[in-house]
C-alpha cells in the first residue's frame, strides 16, 4: 500500500465528483439525501452493532465517560441521523442563489452568485454523527467530501458512509462524492491537508492536538473547529434562579460537546450567597468543581485552580469558578482564556448585557441563555458541519450558506473596455 498515492487518487476522484455535483438540481439532491435516510434506518441493527464494537475497544483504552458519550449511538440517536437528512431535504438549497445583480452604465449585468466550494476534507475524532451531517451537508451544497475520523470510531463511520453511499447510489449520487479515508495511519491526515489543487478546504474537529498538528500540516486553507471554552458571568444584577438553571444545564446536560460550559465567573457582591447554592445544584450532579482563591474561600469543597484550569476544556463535570470585580472583570479574563467560541452573560441589567454582547470577541456571545444552544440545528439552520472559531469566511455554526462560495456572472452584448 502507498498511502500518499491512495490519498491523493482518492482526492482526484473527489474533485472529478465535484464537477458533477455542481450541475445536480435542488430536486435530485433531496431525492439522494430522502434514499440515504432510509438506509441509514434499515441498517440500523448493524450500526449499532460495529458501534457497540468501537465503544467496547473505547472501553478497554480508558476512554472517559464524556468521550465514550460521544461515541456512543443508540436506537434514537440513529433514528435522530435518519432524521437530520430528512430535515436537510426539506432545507432550501443554496446553490444558484442570487445574494446581488446590478447592471453597469455600460449596459454589463452583473450577478453575485452562491456556488460550492468543490472539495472539502474533515478530519475528526470521536462522534460518528459527524460523519452523517458532514457527508450530507457538503452533497446538499454540492461539494465533495473526504472524510478522516478517528479511530476509535472507525466501525462505526464505516458502515455509516456505506449507508450514504448505497442509499445516494440507488437514485443518482455521483460516484466517489462521498469518500471515506478508511486506515488509522496517522500520515493519512498529512498528505490528505496537502493536497493543493485538489482539496479546497479543510475542518479539523477534535481536540487541540489535533487541529494543531492540521494547522501545522496543511497547505490548503483551514477552518478551524477549535476547542470550546465557553464562558458564563453570573452580573450582581442576574435572577440567582435563572443563573442556577443556565449553569446547570450549560456544564450537565453533555459535559462532552464543545458548546457546554467549561468555566463560571460571579461578581463579587453575589459570590457569598450564590456560590454555595451554585456548588450544592451542580454538585448533586457530580460536578468537580475547582477555584479561585476568592470561590474556595466560600465554597471550602471546592478544589483550587492551576494555571492550566483557565485554559482548559475538559469535557467533562469540571468546572472551574473564579470570583471577578464585575463584567469589565469578566470582559478581560474571557478575552484572556477563552477560545472565542460560545459565552454568556447572565443580567438583568440592560447597560452589562450590551457591554458584554459588544465587548466579547466569540462566533456567539449570550444572554440569559445556555451556550449549549451553539448548534446548526438550534439556529434553525438544519445539521451544522462544525463550529467555526475563525473570523474569516464562516463564523459559529457552519451550515448550508457557510459551505459555498460566491462567483461573479457577467452578461453582456458586446462590450469591450476603451
């Protein structure tokens, strides 16, 4: 086996598939994601069986139980990826959209129009969901797709991706439009983020380790979907009950998912009487929770933080708590450990939210609501590819629109430039 030269034939075949998903209509494309649902359904006995599989080696790797959460799939979660491309069939097409047309005093019509990107690489660890929503959005929006999971789930996403590629088949999909990287060789990653002219854009969704050994590989433009420190400030002016009720289900709900909380920051005036009712809530539900010096000293439970705790994602059920001055407080520490992914501010005071909403650099900044919402679905925009941390092209959850690029069309009769 010559796994630069499988890689890259594998790239060549995707950019061919490319150019004939660019002509395929609204219609046919839904036909293809309507087929691929049914057969995700049918084969969802041996799905859960090869995933059973992968959580079984998970297991006796030490996988934590956040991680093995992740992995998992069960009879719903199946019947939940049946659904999510029923749902994205239903979603309008953003191929051919017009976002602009105007005519030149010359008489040249100009139209701004949406078109694919052409190939996209993802490169991911863990949840086999992923290899659903990302093989179906990017056909919905006529890119190819490669896709590199991690081991751990490698059974899984298999059988996952034969499930899209014989349902799609059976009513039109071209082939080698959806391709799945199927070795654990590490190297796979490198010469996959290497392939210039053929792969147009890479998303790395994982832990830090590896969109930094992506960033550091790739010679093909990055999205990156980079760890979720999300945030949340408890203001002197939040309802205690309300706040109780967003932590809570910020860090408990899926301690695992990048959009759950990581860290609670509370002013000061409230800390003595908020943080034990905070730390018997989320401790009943088996929250580690570790702090500052200011939290332990109210809280004598809780653990002090490292260095390290501020900028750590855990997930998992730790949090680490720190007792601030007020939101310019909280403002400065999110911009110094954050990961410009999801925070929020619980007030009632409308002066501290507009502060906090035009200060804090995130793809979605909250208020008085749970970061947990940080999803495609949530925002009404059907499966999300990832959650882009970058500033440039796509931000927050990446839908339909956010795999598409624009070209230029240009009509005219004539005309030559003088």
């Amino acid at each position: 086996m010559n796994l630069a030269r499988d890689i890259r034939k594998m790239g060549e075949r995707a950019l061919q598939a490319s150019r004939e998903l660019a002509g395929l209509s609204a219609r046919r494309k839904n036909t293809v994601l309507e087929a691929m649902a049914r057969e995700v359904q049918a084969r969802k006995g041996s799905i859960l069986a090869e995933n059973r599989q992968d959580l079984k080696a998970a297991r006796a790797a030490g996988l934590s139980p956040a991680m093995l959460d992740r992995l998992a799939l069960t009879e719903s979660r199946v019947d939940a990826l049946s659904q999510s491309l029923r749902d994205l069939a239903a979603l309008p097409d953003p191929v051919g959209k017009q976002l602009r047309r105007w005519t030149r005093p010359n008489g040249l019509v100009i139209q701004k129009v949406r078109v694919p990107i052409g190939v996209i690489a993802i490169v991911y660890e863990s949840r086999p969901n992923v290899t659903v929503d990302s093989a179906a959005l990017c056909f919905k929006s006529s890119n190819a797709v490669l896709l590199r999971g991690g081991s751990e789930a490698r059974r899984s996403n298999r059988i996952l991706v034969e499930a899209l590629q014989q349902g799609g088949r059976s009513k039109g999909l071209p082939e080698n439009s959806i391709q799945f990287v199927d070795t654990p060789d590490r190297d796979a990653i490198r010469h996959l983020v290497q392939l210039e002219g053929l792969v147009d854009l890479v998303m790395p969704r994982g832990g830090e380790g590896l969109i930094q050994t992506v960033m550091e590989w790739a010679r093909v433009p990055v999205i990156k979907h980079y760890k979720g420190v999300c945030h949340v400030y408890v203001d002197a002016s939040a309802k205690p009950d309300m706040a109780l009720a967003i932590l809570e289900n910020a860090k408990c709900q899926r301690p695992g998912v990048c959009n759950a909380m990581e860290k609670v920051l509370v002013h000061r005036d409230i800390a003595a009487s908020f943080l034990p009712k905070m730390a018997r809530r989320l401790q009943a539900r088996g929250v580690e929770l570790r702090g500052d010096a200011a939290a332990c000293a109210i809280v004598s439970t809780m653990r002090p933080a490292s260095d390290a705790d501020w900028r750590e994602e855990y997930l998992d059920l730790i949090l680490t708590v720190k007792v601030v001055s007020g939101p310019s407080d909280a403002i400065a520490h999110i911009h110094r450990y954050g990961s410009r992914h999801s925070d929020a501010i619980v007030a009632e005071d409308e002066k501290t939210q507009t502060l906090f909403l035009r200060q804090i650099d995130s793809a979605t900044v909250y208020v008085n609501a749970s970061t947990r919402f940080t999803d495609g679905g949530e925002f009404g925009m059907g499966a999300e590819i990832g959650i882009s941390t970058d500033k440039l092209h796509a931000r927050g959850p990446m839908g339909l629109e956010e795999l598409t690029t624009y070209k230029y069309l240009i009509r005219g009769t004539g005309q030559i430039r003088t």
